[in-house]
C-alpha cells in the first residue's frame, strides 16, 4: 500500500472482504472476484495518504470518529462502503459493507 499512514483490519474487516470474495466467486468467477477485491484494496490504498481523500465522509451519526469512503472501481462507484477511523499515523478498517446495508447496524465495538 502507498503513502505515509499504516493500515490495520479489523477482524470483522477481514471477515467482510473474505466473504466478498466467497460471493463475488460463487456468482461470477474467481477472475472477477479477484479484480473486485484489487479494487477494494486500491480503496483502502487512498487513505495511507497524510489526509482522507476529499470524497471521505464523517460519519458521527453512525459512531464517533468513524468515516466512510465508497469505493471506486475503474473510475466508477463500485458497491462497497470502506467504514474506518483515522489518526495522523492510521487507519483502522473497520468493516467493509455493501451499500444496500444499514451501515450503523453493522458496526460494533472493534474487535482486534
């Protein structure tokens, strides 16, 4: 990943993008899985950068600290929400949701 600031998944994080490519594998192939999630790992890529990109949105409504960034895909919107907190030095993924989801019912207390 580029940039200054480390990136960390939290588990339920890890978990997310398992089950992504566990769907997105059963539904249109392992090369399309696998270029999805290249995409949303180029979108985790932009928040290594010393500030979140302009399209990052705080998200206090949803919890205190938390932002969000939709993801891109080739230039276009893909599907997917990357729910994270930050620090001068971090970023914290917190969970990687669709956009169909209720993001606030998603989101617990970080679990490593």
């Amino acid at each position: 990943m580029r940039g200054n600031r480390s990136v960390s998944l939290a588990t339920a994080a890890q978990t997310d993008l398992d089950n992504i490519a566990a769907w997105t594998t059963g539904n249109f192939g392992p090369t399309q899985a696998e270029t999805y999630i290249e995409a949303i790992l180029d979108t985790i890529a932009e928040l290594t950068a010393p500030t979140s990109p302009p399209r990052s949105v705080a998200r206090d409504e949803i919890a205190k600290g938390v932002r969000t960034l939709h993801m891109r895909k080739r230039g276009r919107r893909g599907r997917h929400f990357i729910l994270y907190s930050e620090t001068a030095d971090e970023v914290r993924i917190q969970r990687v949701l669709h956009d169909s989801m209720e993001l606030s019912r998603h989101l617990a207390a970080d679990d490593g």
